[in-house]
C-alpha cells in the first residue's frame, strides 16, 4: 500500500529565485522552521546527499535522516528519497515548479508507506505532512517573496 499526499502554493517570485533559493539544501534551517541542521554528505551538482536533523517534537524527540535529491533544472523537477528510512519503508518526493501568471507553482508529492513497526500509520503521517507542508510551504513562500521584493535572502 501506498499513501500519497500533494500540496502547492504560488510563489510572487521570479523562477530563477524560487528554484535556486528551494534547492540550495545547505540553507534549509533558514528556509523550514522544522530543521535544525544540515549535512552535506555528497553534492556533484545535480545530486545532493544530505542529513536532516529537526528540532525536537512536542514530546522532546530530534529526529534525524539521509535523502538523495535530484535535481531537473530543465525539467522544472526534483525527485528525492530517504536512503535512511527509518519508520518508513519508503519515501519519495517530487518537487515541480511552473510558471503561472501570478508567479511560480512549487508542488510537493510525497508518496511513502511506514512500516509495520512504526508507532503510526500512513493515514495518521498523511495527517501529519499535510499539517507540516501547508505550514513549510507558507513560510517558503514569505521569504522567497520577501528575498524577491528586497533581494535580501537571494
């Protein structure tokens, strides 16, 4: 089985800008409030390896993981995994960006199922991403508009 979830926003920004600022991995403690520190394992300009580490939960737990990110500039794409799962069994991730009139879209699908020995299951984590990306992705959204009106940030 698999669970899938999918969010988006319009970002009042140029492409360049929101592409560059989303996929410059070793700023994300800036850009998500959720991640306290980042590790970059392996970088050769397309493909990033990295470690994530949050900030701790409500219940004082820190979790940390490795992802691989690929990046499609041409393509307007980035696929990414977990190579460290942890609870899950899987989790994949693809990031799309389109021009609109009113800016960018940026697109989160995230597709995973946990495993049997998660203390969750997947409808409970689809809750829970859904809750986190709507709040990740306002915040994006405000700096990246705020970098693009002030080019603070850039």
């Amino acid at each position: 089985m698999t669970a899938r979830t999918e969010h988006a926003v319009v970002i009042d920004a140029p492409l360049d800008l929101v592409w560059d600022m989303s996929n410059d991995v070793a700023s994300w403690t800036g850009l998500f409030s959720e991640y306290a520190r980042v590790e970059i394992l392996d970088d050769d300009g397309v493909t990033t390896t990295f470690r994530l580490h949050t900030h701790p939960d409500e219940h004082g737990r820190a979790w940390s993981w490795v992802s691989r990110r690929v990046r499609d500039r041409a393509g307007l794409r980035v696929r990414a995994e977990r190579v460290e799962t942890g609870h899950f069994e899987f989790m994949h991730i693809t990031w799309e960006y389109r021009q609109l009139p009113a800016g960018v879209e940026l697109r989160w699908r995230q597709e995973f199922h946990l495993k049997d020995t998660a203390p969750v299951d997947d409808e409970f984590m689809a809750r829970r991403i859904t809750a986190g990306s709507a709040e990740q992705m306002a915040r994006i959204k405000g700096l990246i508009e705020l970098a693009a009106r002030t080019g603070v940030g850039s």
